[in-house]
C-alpha cells in the first residue's frame, strides 16, 4: 500500500496541524483497512504501543488496543497513574524519556491542556493525542468524520449541529475544526455558560457559516448531523454552575419526530441522559457504530506513523 504523504514518525497532537488533503487521504486508508479490522494482519509485528493514561478511558484506549493487536503489535503501558511512577512524583518529562525506550509509539490521555504538546517535544518516537483536557481529542475527530462519510457518503454540502457541552467537550473542538476545512453549514448548540470557545469560533467562522442557538428544535429539520455531547461535570470548576445546566438537552423519541428521516446521531461517548435508550434501536442511532470504527481509523493511523505504509 502507497502512500501520498509522508506521516512517518509525525505526531498526531491537534487536528489543526493537518490539511484536508491529508485528513481526506487519512479517511481512504481508514476504509481500506476495514478488511483489516476482520481478518487481521502482521504490518505492525515487532513494533510496541505505550499507552499513557493519566485519566480514565475506556473506548480510546481499548480501541489504540485493539487496532495494535489487530495489525500484529503489542501494547504496554498504564490505565491510571496511580500504578506507575507518576505516584512517586516522576515529571511528564521524565515518564515520556523513559518510555520511549520501551515503545515505537506512544498515545497519551492528560488532564492538563498542552500535555501531549509537551510530551511530544521531550519523545523521539511519534505521539498521538488520546485526549489533552477540555483541549482537543484529534483521533476522535478522524473517527468522527469517517462515521458521517460513511453514513452520508460525503462530508460537504452538509448541515451539522455540535450539540451540548461545547466549552469543555474536547471533542467539539477538535471536530469544528475538521469540519471547518468541508463545505459544510455548522451549528452550535449549547446554554449560554457552554458556548464553544472564543478562539475556535474565530478561527472556524473564517472559513465556513457558523451559527449558534440554544434551541435545537430550532434547526433540527434542517440538520443531516446531529453530534451530541455530554456535559463535563469533571471539568467545572464550580459544580454549582454544573448544576445549572445539567439535563439541558435530551435527544428522544419525541424530539426526533421532526428530524429528517435520514438524520445521522452521533455521541463521543459516555453517555449521561442526554441521549434517550430508546434512540439505540432507531435508524438515527449511529454512535455506537462510532465505536467500531474508531478501531478502524487508528490501525491506519498506527500504521500511517509507524512507517509500514510507504511510497
């Protein structure tokens, strides 16, 4: 398999560092490696993920898990800080030095904003972003926008609605900024105290239409997207704001029956209440599809930093 762009070693830190060219390429390679994600293979024998998680995950870091088994690597690394050196008062700096001698690789989760930009100037292996606080969440982005080519078979000329906690989802972020490179129509969706940030707005709203509401019954029979988010309680600084705008939204039946029967929804995952059970089972449900192809999206994401697609 060739490749039209170089990612060998590069790290994957914020999805502003990438074009759409390069996002789009990314995006047809995720699709050949669906095959992949059946049968398996050994493109990555011998080569070792570290997997640094200073925070709680489940679906990044079982999904950069899985897709290294499924190309025939291996995984080493920790789940929470308190079984590793980190307790015993190890820098970042010194945690990342260390294990870059054990691993070809490392994606890291932090609770600190610039962590992963700070890791990836200490490490001389690539680093991939699984998460850097309310700050971004590249690969999810990646998976995300795969999801909806594959569910709308395009990305431009779409209407698409970030819904929820869009101050501190870190999700969102990452997203507007992907989508701000399609021709697509964006909407945010949130209460007043989660509006998305100030610099994202900025930066997004000079290359696409972007429009902000707090109502989406408002929009909603014009959307082909709709991205749900939970809201952060973890990252309020004040619990009695959380408080405030806890329930806001909630997606169900009743809602959708003014949606475009072809809506797609999607949720990052976890959930709270924000989207109803009874959703699952309905045409609209998509984020558990999500899931899925979050596995696919970083075997070729692996496979695109650790060399084993060439030119």
């Amino acid at each position: 398999m060739k490749t039209r762009f170089n990612f060998t070693n590069r790290d994957i830190v914020s999805i502003k560092g990438f074009t759409r060219e390069e996002i789009d390429y990314i995006l047809e390679i995720a699709a050949a490696f669906e095959p992949l994600a059946e049968k398996g293979s050994d493109m990555l024998k011998g080569k070792v993920l570290a997997e640094l998680f200073f925070e709680p995950s489940t679906r990044t870091r079982l999904s950069f898990e899985t897709a290294m088994y499924k190309l025939g690597g291996n995984v080493i690394g920790f789940a929470e800080p308190g079984v590793s050196s980190v307790k015993k008062g190890e820098t970042l700096a010194d945690t990342v030095r260390v294990v870059e001698n054990y691993s070809d690789v490392i994606v890291m989760r932090h609770p600190l904003e610039g962590a992963a930009r700070f890791a990836a100037e200490y490490a001389h292996v690539p680093v991939i972003n699984g998460g850097s606080g309310a700050e971004e969440h590249p690969t999810q982005a990646l998976l995300d926008l795969y999801t909806i080519l594959k569910a709308k078979g395009r990305i431009d000329g779409l209407n698409i609605a970030l819904m929820g906690d869009l101050r501190y989802g870190r999700t969102v972020h990452s997203l507007a900024y992907a989508l701000s490179l399609y021709d697509v129509k964006l909407n945010m969706v949130s209460p007043e105290l989660l509006r998305m940030r100030t610099e994202v707005l900025e930066d997004i709203k000079t290359r696409i239409d972007v429009t902000e509401h707090r109502d989406v019954e408002d929009i909603l029979p014009e959307l082909d997207v709709l991205y749900v988010t939970r809201i952060q309680k973890e990252r309020f600084p004040d619990l009695g704001e959380y408080e405030k705008v806890r329930g806001t939204y909630k997606v169900d039946l009743d809602l959708l029956r003014n949606a475009k029967d072809d809506l797609v929804v999607l949720h990052p995952l976890p959930r709270v209440d924000e989207i109803a059970v009874e959703v699952d089972s309905t045409p609209f449900a998509k984020y558990f599809e999500q899931t899925r192809n979050g596995v696919i999206v970083r075997m070729a994401l692996l496979a695109l930093v650790l060399g084993a697609i060439k030119e």
